[in-house]
C-alpha cells in the first residue's frame, strides 16, 4: 500500500508532500521529518497487540503528532 501511496502521490502536481513509514507503531520512535500534520492510520487500531499495545501505539502517535496536529484512522468492525 505504501508503494502505491508513493507511485501517486509523486505523479500529481500538488506541492504539499506526504511521507509514507512503515513502522512497529507500538515501538517508540521520532521519526526523520516529523512531528508531522497528520498521521493516518490503515487497519493499526485492530491490530494492536492487546490493552498495553494500544497504549502503546497512541504514545507513539502523540510522539510523533504536532501540538495542533490530526489523527486519522480507518478500522472496520469485525465481521
């Protein structure tokens, strides 16, 4: 996904620019470039590793978000 994100996201003409990590988001990490605008979010939530990882992915997130920055996530129900 995060190919595809960089293919497209370098062929349009906008001069606002994204960043695209692959990370162990429950790991604490700054990461180069940041604290960013907006960190998304894919299918992370569902996938934290129980009560403490979810913890532990919302540090990271805040580590790495602006003071005024956005959180966006997308996690489906489960079926």
């Amino acid at each position: 996904m995060t190919h595809e994100a960089r293919r497209k996201g370098s062929a349009g003409s906008s001069k606002a620019t994204a960043n695209f990590i692959m990370a162990d988001c429950t790991k604490s990490t700054s990461y180069a470039g940041g604290p960013f605008d907006l960190v998304f979010g894919a299918w992370l939530l569902n996938y934290a590793p129980g009560h403490d990882g979810l913890g532990d992915t919302f540090h990271n997130i805040a580590l790495n978000l602006k003071h005024d920055g956005h959180f966006v996530s997308i996690t489906l129900v489960p079926a």
